[in-house]
C-alpha cells in the first residue's frame, strides 16, 4: 500500500506492508541506506517486507529525501533523523494497534539508526547489517589487514605470480599507500580530540535502551571494519556479550546479501527476533 508523508516541507514517497494476522504489536520500519531506494539491491527490502508482513510483522519501507521518488536534496546518513521521525510518525498513524517498532537497516542506515533510536521511544529494537563506522585510517587498516593476507593466501595469486603476469611494483605502491593512510589517519585522530564515527556509534549503540539484533557478513570489508574497531574497544567487547545483544553472522554473504538463500536466511531471523520481543 503506497503513502505519501511529509518531512520539512517534501513529500516522502513509502510502501506500507499491513500484517496478514493484526494481532501482532511490534512493527517493523525499513531504513534504506544509500544511495539507494526502498527496494534494495537484489529487491532485498521488498522480499523482506512481504515475508515479515506475511508472518504478522507490519512494515513500512520509504525513501529519504532526495532519493527514489521522494522530495527534497539528497542528504548523507547522519542528516535523516527528521527523515525516519516522518516516517516513524505516518507508520504508527496507519497502524495504530502497534505497542512499539523496530529499526532495520544496512549499512550506513544501521548506523543512522544507531543515532536516531537514543531520541524515540517508540524505538523498542534494532536490527544492523554491517553497521558502517568507516573512516580513512579504518578503510585503509581494513584493507591492510584482510584484503592483502587473503590475497597472498590465495593459489590464484601465486598462479599469477608464476606466470608472470603480476606487477610487484604497482602493489608495492599500492600497499604502501594504503599503510600510510591508516597510520597517518590513526595518528592525527589522536590529536584532534573529536569523536570519530566508530566512537559515536559505539556510544549510541550502548546507550540504547532497546534490544539489537546485530547481523554480520563474512565476506564484506565493511563488516570487517566494524568487527575490527569491536576489538579496539574492551567496553565495545563486553557490551556486544551482554543481554541486550544478539548476533548472528553469515560467513559466505557478501554486504548486500545477494543470493537468495542468503537473504531468506536474514528474514527468517529478522522474523523470529522480532517475534521474540513480542513474546516478552
């Protein structure tokens, strides 16, 4: 069921999945990361939607501003806070027999998410998919650390190696490019005493009083990044082991989960989670 809502002036563009069985109390709003719009890559959001609302979970996807067919200038993740209160908003209008809603996103929307969830109430859970937390010094440590030491064990390479068709002078410069940025990055963050992205979403995160499902890929450098500034952090560590985490991790997916039997793994477990709030 399509719905129009307005933000700041602009129409926002959404599709309302109403729940098959109306007895359920927990709804679900569909975060689009960017660029991209409420379909997902691999119409991941609209299967979702559909499977959710099939098990008595009502969900509400949408567009920020500025992409798909909503209003508006197009905006970075950490401006769309009056974006997903709209949404929020026009979701517990057409539906008002919810108790409480869940946050789902991917990517830089779990973290938007992240941020947004410590300023409603009516936020009762969260589920992220490889939250992003990149930074310069992050992406290019990332990169060093899991890139490089797949590439040099893989039969691949040395096959190319052997054949001569490897140019070692381009990845010296390659890799030495990328180990000054992560060292140089690191180095001038400890001076300038601001709070980098991996500070702010482990904050948010934590100080959220609701439930997380965290869901990780094993194949994304994205998730990787995050999993990496996880054991920079003993507090981060013990907070992802407590109570009011789960995590589940799919060793084989990639960032946007792109075959199916990947994607109806996370909807089964985004379905069962919900329910589970549900149940409490």
């Amino acid at each position: 069921m399509p719905v129009v809502f307005d933000c700041a002036g602009e129409p926002l563009v959404g599709i309302l999945h109403p729940a098959a069985d109306v007895s359920g109390d927990i709804g679900l709003l569909l975060v689009v990361g960017g660029p991209q719009y409420r379909v997902g890559s691999h119409r991941q959001f609209v299967l979702l939607a559909r499977a959710l609302a099939s098990a008595g979970i009502a969900t509400l996807r949408f567009d920020y501003r500025g992409m798909g067919d909503s209003g508006g200038s197009p905006r970075d993740f950490e401006d769309v806070a009056p974006d997903i209160r709209a949404a929020l908003d026009c979701f517990c209008r057409e539906v008002p027999t919810m108790t409480g809603v869940v946050l789902w996103g991917l990517c830089d929307a779990a973290t938007a998410n992240a941020f947004y969830a410590l300023t409603d109430p009516r936020v009762v859970g969260q589920i992220a998919l490889n939250p992003w937390v990149r930074t310069e010094a992050g992406e290019a440590g990332a990169y060093i650390k899991h890139y490089y030491l797949n590439r040099i064990m893989s039969p691949a390479f040395w096959r190319k190696v052997l054949a001569l068709q490897f140019a070692p002078k381009d990845a010296l410069k390659d890799f030495m490019g990328k180990w000054r940025q992560s060292r140089g990055a690191t180095s001038s963050m400890a001076v300038v005493d601001e709070r980098p992205l991996p500070k702010r979403l482990y904050d948010a995160q934590r100080g959220f009083g609701g439930r997380l499902l965290l869901i990780l890929s094993g194949r994304d450098l994205t998730a990787q990044e995050y999993l990496d500034r996880v054991r920079e952090s003993p507090d981060w560590q013990r907070w992802l082991e407590s109570s009011s985490v789960d995590i589940r991790r799919l060793d084989e997916a990639d960032h946007t989960f792109s075959r199916a039997t990947w994607r109806d793994q996370v909807a089964e477990w985004s379905r069962d989670w919900i329910q589970s709030l549900s149940d409490h």
